[in-house]
C-alpha cells in the first residue's frame, strides 16, 4: 500500500482517527439480530448458505485487535484517498476562510448517506463490499453511504474548529489515560459531566472547584465512558480515571482497544 504525502499525513490521522472509532463502536456494539421467522425449508437452506458462513467468521476476525486495526487502516487508507484534494491537506484557517470550501461542505453539514457520494465520487466500490463481508453494512439496515456519512461530518466539522487552547491547569497527557495510545488524537472527557455540573455541587456530590476536573481520552474510549455509565452515575461514582479503571469492563475495554496499532503511512 502506497504512503500517503507527507502534507496529508494531519488531517489522514483526524480522518482515520473518526473512522476507526465508528468501527470500533460496531464492533463492541453490534446491530442486533431480527428475530428469526418460522422455519421453513427455504429459511433453512438459506441459513446454512456459505454468505452466512462467511459473515460469521468475518465477525469473528474483527474481535482481533490485529484483523481490525488492518481492516481499519486499510478503509480509511482507501476512503481517504477518494476525498477531494483540498480536503486532504487544507488547515483550519484556510478552511474556514475559504468561501468556495465553506460553499462547498462546511454548509452542508451534516452529510446524509444522499449527499455522502458528492464528497466521495471516486471511492472505490471495494470498500463497500468490505464494510459488507464484516457485517459492518447491510442493506437491510445501515449501507456504507449512511455509515460514511457521520464520520465524513465529524471530519469536515474538526477542520473547522479551531484547535483547543491548552488548560493552564492540566499538562499534556502522554496518551490516553485510558488505553495509553499516543499515536491517536485526544480530547477532553470532563470526569464530572457538564450536564449535570449544577446537580453536582447543589447536592454536594463535589465542590464547584472540581467541576473542570478532565481527562485526556482518545475518541474510542471517550465514546465508550459514555457508553458504560450515563451522565449521574459518572459524576457520583466515576469522577477520576482511577475510579473507571477500578471497574472490570473498562478494564477488559482498555486491554482490548490498547492493541490496535495503526500501520506508518
């Protein structure tokens, strides 16, 4: 697989950043299954069918950290490549300072799996046949435009924001708190969430000084936080990473998403 230019290698890894973590999020939560009808002989040859078979095992590989991290690098590799040029090397000012680019994407955000091929005209159609062999499309449920679509909004919205000033009060974090990855990019999980911050100190669960208590977390793992406990439950019992790493599931969690390693581009 060829490298990619060194002036696409930022917005490469946020892009790659976004898409991975919607593949992870699949992976840890997969789309229930229907519910079976009666049985027939035509639902029980097609149950058996060698497309079954293979969907099964697909599953299977993508629960190993090395299978997805490939799988991973490997559609976002390809689907970087179909973004128009611009997008692939622009910088937040010459983003947002650019009206034909603003024209162009910031004002049609967010993208639906309609609008999704006007951003990626050129993907190569193998990449939906992968997101399909992994159960990670269906037609039935969620195509590869529709499951594109959220992460291309995530990535055209951070190219337009300006990047974070750094808190006076906390030092950089060497990688995730979490999982240790320093190679992905972090943000801020608040360890007492803002939506019940006025709770919070009303009942005295923590003192109005504590309310900007962070951590840095990788997208994966902040998304999984949220996932594990809501809004209360982590100001009340999950306020420090010491508190989250203390609970099994976070553990197992970080143990499995801590191995997925991206390939140099």
């Amino acid at each position: 697989m060829t490298s990619l230019p060194e002036n696409q290698q930022r917005n490469y890894a946020i892009f790659r950043d976004y898409l991975s973590t919607a593949l992870i999020e699949k992976i840890s939560r997969p789309e229930p299954k229907p519910k079976r009808r009666s049985k027939s002989k035509k639902a029980t040859s097609s149950s058996s069918s060698p497309k079954s078979t293979q969907d099964t095992s697909s599953d299977a590989d993508l629960n190993n950290a090395d299978d997805l991290a490939d799988f991973a690098d490997y559609i976002a590799t390809e689907t970087f490549r179909a973004l128009p040029e611009q997008l692939k090397t622009v910088d937040y000012h010459e983003y947002t300072q650019d009206a034909t680019l603003q024209a162009r994407f910031a004002q049609r955000l967010p993208l639906t799996g309609a609008s999704t091929p006007t951003i990626l005209p050129t993907l190569d159609p193998t990449v939906a046949d992968s997101l399909s062999a992994y159960s990670i499309t269906s037609e039935s449920t969620q195509g590869a435009d529709e499951f594109l679509a959220p992460i291309l909004t995530a990535f055209l919205t951070a190219l337009g924001t300006a990047p974070r000033a750094p808190r006076a009060t906390l030092p950089d974090a060497d990688g995730c708190e979490l999982c240790g990855r320093d190679w992905v990019p972090l943000s801020y999980h608040h360890l007492i969430p803002r939506f019940v911050h006025g709770k919070a100190v009303k009942r005295k669960w923590h003192r109005a000084a504590d309310l900007e208590n962070v951590a840095w977390l990788c997208g994966a793992c902040h998304r999984f936080v949220h996932r594990f406990a809501g809004h209360e439950e982590l100001a009340r019992r999950y306020y420090t990473v010491e508190l989250l790493m203390g609970e099994e599931a976070v553990r197992r969690w970080v143990e499995w998403v801590g191995r997925l390693r991206w390939k140099g581009r």
